[in-house]
C-alpha cells in the first residue's frame, strides 16, 4: 500500500511540476485521460520547446533532417553538424522521446524520404564514405552492423514500424535473439583474428543473427510480431544473455575484408537499475525497451530493477539516485544534453529548473513500473 502511495504522489509530483513533455507522455501513454483539446495545447506548447525548434532548422527541401544518420560530426577539417541535433538519428530520437504524432508533417516526411531509394541516396552522397555506407546498407542488418539497421528502427520509433514496408526488420530482430538460445557461450559464434592489431576481437561474420541495441528498439516500438510465444521467447532469450555473456566480452563483425564494432550488441550482461550505480549513460533506456517488449517479471533484470526502482521512491513520490558517488558523476544524467544514441532519455528541456531532472527520472520510474506491471 505504501510503494502505490508513494506512485501516486510521483503521478501527482509530475503533473504539478513537470514540462509539456511529460505532461503529454504521463497523460497520454499512463493515465489516459486526454481530451483532445488537452492533446493539442500540450503538443502546441511542444512544438515551442527550444531543441524541437532547433530540429526544425536542420529540415531540408526533401523532408530529410540534418545529414547523415550516426554519422561524421567532422570530416577532413569540415564541420559537418553544428549539433548533435543535425545527425539524422538525433532528430528522429527526439521526435520519438517528444512523442511527436507519425502524422505530424515534420516525421512523415522524414520516414519518407527514409523509404525512397533515390532521395536517401542524394541525402547519403555528400561524403565519400557516407556513399559506400549507403551502397552497402543491408549487408550485416541481422548481425548487428548496417544503415539499414538504423533506418528500420528509427522509423519504427517514429510509429512506422508496423506496416508491409519493415515487417522484414520485425522477422531479422526475432531471428537475433532466439539465435542467443541456440548457444550456451558467445564463443560458439565467433571467430578468433590472427592479426595483431591493437583491437583483436573476436568476430562474427555478416550473415550470422545477433541481437542489438537498434533490433530491441525495433521491436519495442512494435506490436505486428507480438504472440504469447515470441513474447516468451523473447523473455528467454533477455535471461539468458545475463546467464552465459560475460562482462569483458569484446565482438567485431566482419565485413568483406573489414571489422567493425557492433550497434550496442547484446553481448555483456544487461545490468538492473540501482539507485546507487549508474552502469553506463543510456542503460535505463535499455531497461525501458525491455519492459516495452511485454515481458513483464519474466525477465529477471526487469524484475530486479523494478523492486529497486521502488525502493528509490521517496516519501515524496521522487525517484532519488545517488549523485554525489564518484562513479556516478561520470554517467550521470545532468550530463545528457542532446538524444544521441550514446546518451539516455531527457524530456525536461532545462535541467537548471528546478526539479527539472527529478521530473525526468520520476517520470522514468512510473512509466518503467507501468510497462512492468501492465505486462504482468
């Protein structure tokens, strides 16, 4: 009785004191109590907001956004981003983390031209390696390492995820983690380098199935794959990757002659929430995604971190995390500024604010236990 106390006094917390971001999200996706004059004044006050206007500005004649996707901040001396929020990948994170309506002109005219072959080839032709990237595009989708890896996902985060167009990426991102219960060591799958450079690692070949940061995404934002069997087979999948990966595992994928790091493989233990431990920058993201998939208490890092996420409520309905521990000043979140793909989810616009960076783990803490209880 007391942690629900303690829920609603989080649910009451947000709605007095956080931004129009969060406003949307908890009563659109949480409480469900949104008029639709309700709707349209929050994402009016939205569309205000100073980085959705930024994002605004880097808009091209072809509805594509910035340049690149993941791309070159810099190349050859020419500074090709004036922020992070001019990288393709950026803007489409903040239009998702934003919640920003698939009908909105600004996203479905980026998904688009992400959908037309001849205008992403213009968008991906201003630099030399950005043209081999883009002629090279489907090759390692499945194992980990391609554009068309970002592609697929992002537009599933945009709300495009679920149509005939990539039903094809729903199938590979499956294929990746049941490939996981198939193994009982990552060794089984990999190859041993007899070079000697200084970045050795072990590796997988293109064609091999491997889960990521980007497949997870795209079947988070989904819903076309779902059955009870995938589900659980998913669910399985989670709990065994933190059975047999270890936590110095190194991978590269191969391609052609060449070795490339992974997009965030699935390689090492997925570590649960602790107030007290931030593992890594964007690893409540990872979390979030999980508990997206449906898979409620059945993954036992969901289920450890949503008993430690409630103890991290304080009488006052905050989520509290330890700021002050050494380790922690490293990857704290009052260190993220723009939605990179290195970087967690932020919705309050200025953490100077106060209570602004409160409002954004609260946030996380509600609509991680909704996600797990919903899915219980």
């Amino acid at each position: 009785m007391g942690r629900k106390m303690n829920l609603m006094k989080s649910i009451d917390f947000l709605l007095e004191n956080a931004g129009p971001v969060i406003q949307y999200r908890l009563r659109k996706e949480i409480l469900n109590d949104l008029t639709k004059e309700e709707a349209e004044n929050l994402l009016a006050q939205i569309y205000q907001t100073p980085y959705f206007k930024l994002l605004l500005s880097y808009v091209k004649p072809s509805g594509y956004i910035g340049s690149g996707m993941h791309s070159w901040d810099n190349w050859r001396g020419v500074k090709l981003h004036e922020t992070p929020l001019q990288d393709g990948e950026t803007a489409a994170r903040l239009l998702a983390y934003y919640a920003i309506p698939k009908s909105h002109p600004v996203v479905a005219n980026f998904v688009a031209v992400m959908r037309d072959e001849d205008k992403l080839r213009e968008e991906f032709s201003y630099i030399p390696p950005e043209a081999a990237r883009f002629a090279n595009r489907h090759i390692g989708t499945g194992s980990g390492f391609s554009l068309m890896l970002l592609i697929y996902a992002l537009q599933a985060m945009l709300g495009y995820g679920d149509d005939n167009e990539t039903q094809h990426f729903q199938e590979i991102s499956l294929k990746g983690f049941a490939r996981i219960l198939e193994i009982s060591s990552l060794s089984e799958i990999t190859k041993a380098r007899t070079s000697k450079s200084k970045y050795n690692y072990p590796y997988i070949e293109a064609g091999e199935y491997f889960p990521c940061a980007y497949t997870l995404s795209g079947l988070a934002y989904t819903q076309r794959w779902r059955t009870p069997e995938k589900v659980r087979m998913l669910a399985d999948s989670l709990n065994h990757i933190n059975a047999i990966m270890k936590p110095d595992n190194m991978m590269h994928i191969k391609i052609g002659n060449h070795y490339y790091a992974p997009c965030f493989a699935l390689n090492r233990p997925i570590k649960p929430f602790r107030c007290d431990y931030i593992d890594n920058i964007a690893y409540r993201r990872t979390l979030t995604e999980i508990a997206m998939l449906g898979v409620g208490e059945r993954v036992g890092v969901i289920r450890e971190s949503a008993a430690n996420v409630q103890e991290a409520i304080d009488a006052n309905g905050i989520l509290r995390m330890r700021f002050d521990l050494p380790h922690n000043k490293r990857y704290s979140p009052k260190s993220i500024e723009y939605p990179t793909a290195y970087a967690d989810v932020r919705l309050e616009a200025d953490y100077r604010q106060k209570y602004a960076l409160e409002c954004d783990l609260t946030f996380w803490a509600v609509q991680f236990l909704h996600l797990v209880k919903g899915s219980g």
